[in-house]
C-alpha cells in the first residue's frame, strides 16, 4: 500500500497542469452603442457613459470595447450591467492607446524577426525575401541578417501576425467574466480631459435703454480624440475639483435629470453645482467648437448708471493730485429673477449691443460674470463714459492722533445735452465718518460711502467731502 501511494504522488508530480487559455477577443464598436451620454465639466473633465449590447459566454470573455476617448482616464472606468439579472465581474482592464503607426511597428518589433524583401532593380528579376531581426530603431534601422548586420532596408519589411497586439484606434481591452451566456447591456463609464465648456451670453439693449433681451450659448470644445455622436449632452456649471495627476472618479454614477420638451435646456440642482441637460441630442466631433442656445429671455429690466470709483489708498497720505478726466465707468445691471430668468446662470462672457439710428446693432462692450444663482444681481461694466470725465483733487490733509482727516473736490464735467446722474463711490479704510460735505452720502456698505451726483447738461457739478479715518485698534 505504501508503494502504491508513493507511485500515484509521483504520476501526480509529473502529470501536466491545465492552465485555461486566454479567451478569443470579440471587439464592440459603434455599431452595438444603444445610447450615450456625455457630462462636461468647467475644468476641463468629461464623464462619459457609453451604452452598448454586448453578446457575453459563460465564464470569461474578452472584450476589446473601440471608441473611446484617446485622453480617457483609465483609472476611472466602471463596467456595469444595465438591467437583467445576469452577474458580470470585471478582472482585468487595459487601456490601449499606443495606437499603430510604422514607428511603433519597429519598436515593438525590436529583438524579433521579420521578413526583408528586397525589391528587383531590373524588369523582369523577381523579388527576394531574407529573415533578419531588428536590433535597434534608435535614429535609423539596424537589422541581423544571418551573415551580418546592416543599417537600412533596400525595399520593405513584412511583419509576422501580431494577434492583435496592435490599436488602430484607442481601445480598452476587459476581462469579463458572465455568468450566463446571453447579449447583455453594458455600461462603460469613464472620465476623460480634453472636453471643455464655457457660457456666452448676447444681450440686445432697447432703444430707451430700459430692457434687454438675452440670449446664452453654450460653446463646447472637444479635443478628446474621439468624436460623440448622437450624445446626449449635460453641463455641469460650479468648481468641481479635480485630483491630480489623475482625475478623480468621483462622478462614476448616472447622472439622471428630467428633460423638458419645450425648453433649450432643462436646469436641477446637483450636489454643490448646478446641472443642464440639453434637451434635444447632438453630436460633438472630435477637434470641433460649436455653440448651442443655453437660454432666451426677453424684456429683461434693467438699469444703466455711471459712475466713479475710488480709491482707499489716499485716504492714509497727502497726495498733491489724485487724478485729472477720470474716467467714469458706464454699468448696466438687472436681476436674475422673474420672466423668463430666475436660473442660475454659468459663469461666462457677456456682450452687449444696440441699435444705432439706421437700426444696425452696434457693439456697447463685454464683461465676465461669475456663476451667479437665481434673484441674484448681475452686473456689467460696459466701458467708460466719454462725455461724462471728473477731476479729483486732495484739498487738505492733516494727521490726528493715530489717524488722519483729509478733504477732496470731485469735479464731475457732462458734455451731453442731459443732465446725467453720477454714482460717485469711494471705498473708505478703517473706522472713518464724514465730517463735512456739501451733497448728503449713503453708507452703501461698512467701508464705502456713495453720493448721487447729478451734473446739468453741458456743465459741470462739484462734489465736496472731508472724511475722518482712524487705523489703531484703540
């Protein structure tokens, strides 16, 4: 009995082990896509959820998924079943994008052998073919041949059947494993760079100056290496961190949001940031900008002023003269609420225009605004008043205890056939108050004073204030 033991652990020792080989890869493109969704984000990252029916064996399958982005972070792509009840596990992924060319060709090709044909000098020769192995690419070919080496190839190099080690395109090899063997949906979620958006707004001014009709466009850029077609696109507006050097998965999930039918874009709350969802598809080519209506909103109220903005540096120093033709800044403001406003707008550009007399829009200006939530205050400085200028003087200033007082003259000069209303506005330092002044001011916050100034048609109008500071703490 103990030999016998002895003889069946010695066969078992020699026996060959089984090891499951590799399954064959089945490649999904485009072609077995059933619906995609694309999420864009201010810094740069996208979130890309890519649908498609993938016919799955039992047991392991490999699946080279094609089409998808050249710049996709690897490190953040999920694969999840979508509905059914079979159970997928993912073992392995490979991000491929080290996409074929000659160059890589050769490098890969390094230390094996390839066929050389030498190609015939003469009509009628034929063409011979030599086994030689590539030594080295670095700034030129080497190539062993059986009886040497040589630099350079007269003709061309044919290469042996890689398997298909080699990418046209980026591709993301899976290990699956199923658990059943049925065509199942399957969803690949991945961030990427490469995708940006920003808001333009366009506002026409009316003629009396006194509303504004605004249209908002989305401008997207894709250089992501891989056009989206037929996507369904969102946005989503608000600082969203990014780690780095590799982008954070965090917004893995599906992102679900109603669409309305009668709207541009559908806006929800999502998080700490605001999310749009484009209500119609559309496809975003790679190496493509293109625009797409945010929002409209007619007859939106809103009020022009002028106005002149201090500094709160002189109020510390004698200064002989602060400033001669000033420019006063021309403002238009409303307010994000009611009508056809009330959301939160993205942060982005805004270009104003009016009609001239012979009704050809004109350009007024442009200014940024940040991302700015409903019934909040939009503000724009358009430009600078070229009738309206002021002249600003010190006309005296003296120290008192651990502070000072100091006095000043605003000349306000209107070249225009109306009286204009001036917002003089001067940002005061430390604990201060107005001793004197000639035209009642506004506290308008705990470190400015404003006064309303109004300069008559063709004249000018003199403002004059003294304003006592104190910078100790006692």
């Amino acid at each position: 009995m103990i030999c016998t033991g002895l003889l069946v652990i010695a066969l078992l020792a020699i026996a060959p082990i089984r090891i499951a080989a590799d399954p064959p890869e089945r490649t999904s493109t485009v072609g077995q896509r059933v619906s995609l969704n694309v999420t864009v984000y201010n810094g740069g990252a996208a979130l890309i959820h890519d649908r498609r029916v993938v016919p799955l064996e039992e047991g392991l399958n490999r699946i080279a998924w094609r089409d998808v982005s050249a710049r996709m972070d690897a490190t953040s792509a999920i694969l999840e079943p979508v509905g059914g009840t079979n159970l997928i596990g993912v073992r392995e992924q490979n991000f491929d994008y080290d996409l074929l060319d000659p160059q890589t060709l050769l490098l890969k090709y390094i230390g094996r052998e390839v066929t050389v044909v030498h190609e015939a000098r003469f009509a009628g020769d034929r063409d011979t073919r030599e086994t030689a192995e590539i030594l080295s690419v670095n700034g030129g070919i080497a190539l062993k041949y059986k009886d040497g080496i040589e630099t350079g190839v007269r003709g061309h190099i044919v290469f042996p059947d890689s398997g298909g080690a080699f990418r046209e395109r980026p591709t993301l090899v899976l290990q699956v494993e199923s658990e059943h063997a049925q065509s199942q949906t399957l969803d690949l979620s991945y961030l990427t760079s490469g995708m940006t958006w920003r808001a333009d707004y366009v506002g026409v001014v009316s003629a009396d100056g006194s509303r504004l009709g605004l249209t908002g466009l989305v401008t997207l850029s894709n250089t992501s290496g891989e056009p989206y077609e037929n996507a369904r696109l969102q946005l989503v507006a608000g600082n969203v961190n990014v780690a780095q050097p590799q982008l954070n998965n965090a917004y893995s999930a599906m992102v679900k949001s109603g669409v309305g039918s009668d709207l541009y874009v559908s806006q929800e709350n999502y998080y700490e940031y605001h999310l749009y969802t484009l209500a119609r598809p559309t496809t975003i080519l790679d190496n493509e900008t293109k625009q797409l209506t945010l929002l409209t909103a007619q007859n939106v109220p809103i009020r022009e002023t002028l106005e002149l903005r201090g500094s709160p540096d002189y109020y510390r120093n004698a200064e002989p003269d602060i400033g001669d033709r000033l420019p006063v800044g021309a403002y238009v403001s409303f307010e994000n609420r009611g009508g056809e406003l009330g959301i939160p707008l993205p942060g982005g550009i805004v270009r104003l225009y009016k009609n001239d007399s012979h009704g050809l829009s004109q350009f007024l200006g442009s200014d940024s605004i940040d991302h700015t939530p409903k019934n909040e205050t939009v503000r724009l400085h358009v430009g600078d008043s070229f009738d309206v200028t002021a002249r600003k003087v010190q006309t005296d200033f003296h120290l008192v205890g651990c502070g000072a007082d100091s006095s000043y003259k605003i000349v306000l000069a209107n070249a225009k056939t109306v009286a204009q209303n001036v917002l003089v506005v001067e940002p005061i330092p430390g604990d201060w108050q107005i001793l004197d002044e000639n035209m009642p001011h506004t506290k308008s916050s705990a470190s400015s004073a404003t006064w309303n100034v109004s300069a008559p048609a063709g004249g000018r109008s003199t403002l004059t204030y003294t304003a006592r500071v104190k910078w100790c703490l006692w």
